[in-house]
C-alpha cells in the first residue's frame, strides 16, 4: 500500500470518527430530522415501493426481453425520427402519472435498450412532469395561470432539454447511431400482442396509484380504481398465457391467493402485494422468456431500490415531510424564495431539485408556501423542477446514465425551471 493509499484512509476515518462523536444526539432538531428520515421512508416503501416501484420494475423487465431493440432504436433511437421521438417522448406523462423515483425503472429500461440520449430525457422528464390530475389540481388550487404555464412549461421542458441533451452529447449520439444501423433486425413479435401486452402492465401500474382529488371523471376512476388495476392484471394474464406460454393454472393460483387475503383486514393493498407475489413466483418458474422477464425486472430493482429509499432517507433528514422540518428549517427556505428575484428563482429551482415529491403533493406544499410569501415565479419554478427529479432519482441516475449527464441533465431542468419562473412571476 502506498502512503498517499494510506493517508486518505486515515483522513476519512478520522473525519468519520469526528463526524459520529460530535453527533448533536438529544438536540430537538437534531432528534425531529432523525425521526422525519425514517418516518419518510417509512411511508415511501409503504405508499411507493409496492404499487409503484414493483410494476414499474416488471414494465422495465418486459421492455429489456419482449420489445425488439430494433423497435426501440426505430422509434426513440439516436437515428430515429425526431419528430416521432420527441412527440411520443413528450406526452408520456399524460399516461403514466408516475413520481420522479417510479420513471426511473421505465427511463433505465428504454435507455438500457438503445433509445437516444435525447429521447430518454424527453421521456425522463415528462413522465412525473405532465400529469394530467396533477395539472388541474394545480389551477384549482393555485390558480388558472400557473395551472396553465406548469402545463405548457412541462411539455415544452421536455422536448427542450431532449434536444439540448442530444446536441451536447452529439458525438457519442453519432456513434450510437452508426453502430445501431449496423445491427441485423431482429425477429419481432406482432406489434399488437406487445402493445396490449404493455397497455395492461401500464393500467396496473396507473390505476392502482389513482390519487383522490378532482371531480367528474377523476373521482369516478378513483372510485373503482381496484377494478380497473384488476382488469389490467386479468388482461396481462390473458396475454401471458396465450402469447408467452404461460402455464395456465399459475394466474388460477395468484387470483385465488388475492381472494384467499381479501377477507384479511389488510385491505387491497394485502390482496394487491399477494398477488404480485404469487404472480413472480409463477412467471420466475417457467422457462424461457418468462424467467428472463422475470430476472431482468429483479436486475432494475437491485440496482434502483437501495438507491431511492437511501435518498429518501436523506431527503428526509434534511427537509422532512410535507409539513414537517428537518435539518434545514422551512422558515429558510420560505424567506429566500419571497419575491420574485432571479435569485429567488434559482434557489427554488435547487431547492426542487432535490426535494422528493411524491405525485400531487408538490400542490398543498406549494399552497402553504405562497401562503407564507412566496412569489408566483419561484412557485411555477419549484412546480416545474420538483415533481421531475429529486435527490433520489439523481442518485439513480447517475448509476444509469453517469455523473456527466445526470449533471447536465439536472442543471437544464434548474436552469429553464427558474427563466421560467423569472419571466412568469413578472408577468402576472
């Protein structure tokens, strides 16, 4: 070992020795962010990590084994039509409705199968940023205008940063591009039976995370959301079995395990993780493609959950739960985001950046905020960065896509979040 090998060990076990033994344990505010960590993400794997995360990993998994890398590469690789790209990418959200953390599987999954750099943060974006309920709940509650400019900004946003993250990275892009020209095409399964396929993997991944909030439309979905993610399952099982060669008794058994937990007081989130369960153990159990889906979504979720619920944990040291304080106090973040400077701007697109939103509560938060002085930029600036990135998802990112991009990715969406603000707040 060499002594400079030895001098940065020592440096970093003497800092760590100091860090442990000046901890300001039996500090009020030291004590509450301890609490508001763990209370954090004890809600994040209770609320987030099965409905969400565990569909999206299984979506994930299905894109790496049963979508042709020819069919990505046609529609959203580096050589791919940017109008078609950038369009599909673009209004992804409006479908999905996914926080930062759950677009994470999804982004990984078509990035990891050849889409363009470009395309894949268009998506990344758009997907937690364009939420349709999100959107209206934004007007209702905190007015017309920056309901509308969130919905304009994040449509905007998206395609913006695509083509930005394309040119800086062109070269590696053109690269890409010419290797995937060289690619023989592969054998394809009917578009049809992956599409349907995928459209019931993404109706159980939406409807079983449908908030409350809204009227009309929005609350009946809300009221038989179960029913619907219900549906989507049956219709994914009846694609499994017909199409993939799924023994046919294995749904038989995780229906009847979900009807066998629904007389449980553990309500539907018990009969949905029942069945999921047996639903991996009967798709992990057969040979073929099945067990590949299967150990290609178990490879996304070793590879993002320690991640995520380590940011969170963070995240929640640092600022809390809605509501609640952390390590900073919410006292200084209200004073430095009043007015609408550009200075006030810029921190509320930081301060958004590496907050966690989880979907739809980016909008009480906000309402307190403005309620406490904030001024309409920086709150259309925080709307626009928050819900589409956060300190867990950069986390993920940068094991995904590098430290390079993840940090040029991150500065476009701080970087346009406040000029937006900046120019909105003096505006109205």
């Amino acid at each position: 070992m060499t002594l400079k090998t030895e001098a940065k060990a020592l440096a970093t076990g003497i800092v760590a020795f100091a860090a442990l033994y000046h901890l300001p344990v039996g500090s009020a505010r030291f004590d509450g962010a301890v609490h508001e960590a763990l209370a954090l993400t004890r809600w994040y794997a209770r609320e987030h990590v099965l409905l969400c995360l565990v569909p999206a990993f299984f979506i994930a998994g299905g894109i790496s084994v049963f979508v042709s890398q020819s069919s990505v590469m046609k529609y959203l690789g580096a050589g791919a039509r940017k109008v078609v790209a950038y369009g599909v990418a673009s209004v992804s959200g409006t479908v999905l409705a996914v926080c930062s953390c759950t677009v994470l599987p999804l982004f990984a999954g078509i990035y990891g199968m050849g889409a363009g750099i470009g395309p894949a943060t268009a998506f990344l974006y758009s997907g937690p940023a364009i939420n349709a309920l999100a959107i209206i709940l934004t007007a209702r509650v905190l007015g017309v205008e920056i309901g509308v400019a969130r919905a304009v900004g994040a449509v905007v946003f998206s395609v913006v940063i695509g083509l930005v993250m394309h040119f800086v990275f062109r070269r590696d892009e053109r690269e890409t591009a010419l290797a995937q020209a060289a690619m023989p095409e592969e054998e394809t399964r009917p578009l049809l039976q992956t599409g349907l396929t995928f459209l019931a993997m993404v109706a159980v991944l939406v409807f079983a995370n449908w908030g409350a909030g809204g009227s009309g439309f929005f609350a009946v979905v809300y009221g038989i959301k179960w029913w619907l993610a219900g549906a989507g399952g049956v219709g994914l099982a009846y694609a499994l079995v017909g199409w993939y060669g799924w023994t046919w008794w294995k749904p038989l058994v995780a229906v009847a395990a979900g009807a066998l937990v629904s007389v449980w007081p553990g309500g539907p989130v018990a009969v949905f993780t029942t069945v999921t369960v047996v639903f991996a153990w009967g798709v992990a159990s057969q040979e073929g493609e099945l067990r590949e889906w299967f150990e290609a979504s178990w490879g996304f979720g070793k590879q993002i959950l320690p991640l995520l619920l380590a940011g969170v944990l963070v995240a929640g040291l640092l600022l809390g739960r809605p509501g609640q304080e952390g390590l900073v106090p919410s006292g200084w973040i209200a004073g430095l985001v009043g007015g609408n400077s550009v200075g006030a701007n810029l921190f509320a697109a930081v301060s958004g950046a590496f907050m966690y939103f989880a979907t739809l509560t980016e909008v009480p938060i906000l309402e307190g905020l403005l309620g406490s002085g904030m001024g309409q930029g920086p709150a259309l600036a925080l709307l626009l960065a928050g819900p589409a990135v956060s300190l867990p998802s950069i986390l993920v990112l940068r094991a995904v896509m590098g430290a390079k991009r993840t940090a040029v990715f991150i500065a476009l969406v701080v970087a346009l979040s406040a000029l937006t603000g900046f120019i909105f707040g003096n505006l109205v």
